[in-house]
C-alpha cells in the first residue's frame, strides 16, 4: 500500500478552493475521489487520491490551453 495520509473535508475544501456541495456534487457523476468510512460519523480523503485529482486537472487544463 502507497504510505498516504488521510484528508478531513477542512482540509480538502481549503486544498481544491471548492465548495463542500460541489465537492459531493462531482462524487455522485464519479467525477472525483469518494470518501473513505473510517467509523460510524467519521470519513476521509486519502491524500494520494486529491493529489491525483489536482494533477489530473492540472494536466487537462493545460491540454486545453495548447489544443484550444
């Protein structure tokens, strides 16, 4: 297993400068990582996961630039 942390939504809120609805908006059209169950009330991000995101929309805005 990849040595990752993991992410409260605080964190992944103030990482991606989304809002929350958003956030849960693109988890249910599978188009960001979903959370991790990590008790009765608790879930998380894995850290590597929004890391892939941010790359993955990094890399797809700059293809835009170069083919737009």
């Amino acid at each position: 297993m990849t040595n990752t942390r993991f992410l409260r939504l605080p964190e992944v809120l103030e990482r991606i400068s989304l809002s929350k609805a958003q956030i849960y908006h693109l988890i249910s059209i599978n188009e960001f990582p979903g959370q991790v169950k990590l008790g009765d009330r608790a879930s998380a991000w894995l850290e590597s996961e929004i890391n892939q995101w941010i790359e993955e929309r990094i890399r797809l805005s700059r293809t835009e630039v170069n083919n737009g």
